[in-house]
C-alpha cells in the first residue's frame, strides 16, 4: 500500500472521529505537524504508531496496516471500503 493510500486513510478516519491533527496527535504523542505529514503521504507512520492509531479509533483494518508498514508489502486490501 502506497504512503498516499495510507494517508488517505488517517485522514479519513480522523475526520471521521471528529478529530483534529493536533488533538490526535496529543492522543498518540507526535506532534502535530507528523500528523500532517502522515496524511499528505509524506511520511510513513511505525507499527507501534498504527497500533496506538487503532487503539483511538478503534479500526480493526488499521492493524491490518500495520502488519503493511511492518513488512513493507503491498495489499490489495482496499483500506478505504473497510471503514
């Protein structure tokens, strides 16, 4: 899964919860501005950042994710039909 993709993805979620980048960022212990570069695909969260990610919003397919981030391979899940 590209970094875009994943991207996406936070972001949605984020919205989803009625979060914004700095309150999520609190919740998670980045600051914000790595929120930001996460959702523009930028960056590439950590496994154990996804796992906190899952934690929050309570998304199953975010540890799906994680398990892409960790090993670094593609999935032809399409992340943004599982919300």
């Amino acid at each position: 899964m590209n970094q875009q993709k994943i991207g996406t993805f936070i972001s949605t979620v984020r919205k989803k919860k009625l979060l914004t980048q700095k309150q999520l960022a609190s919740l998670i212990g980045v600051r914000h501005s790595v929120i930001s570069l996460y959702e523009l695909g930028d960056r590439r969260p950590s496994p154990e950042v996804v796992k906190k990610l899952a934690v929050i919003c309570c998304f199953l397919s975010l540890f799906v994710l994680c398990s892409c981030v960790r090993t670094g391979q593609k999935d032809s899940v399409d992340f943004m039909s599982a919300m």
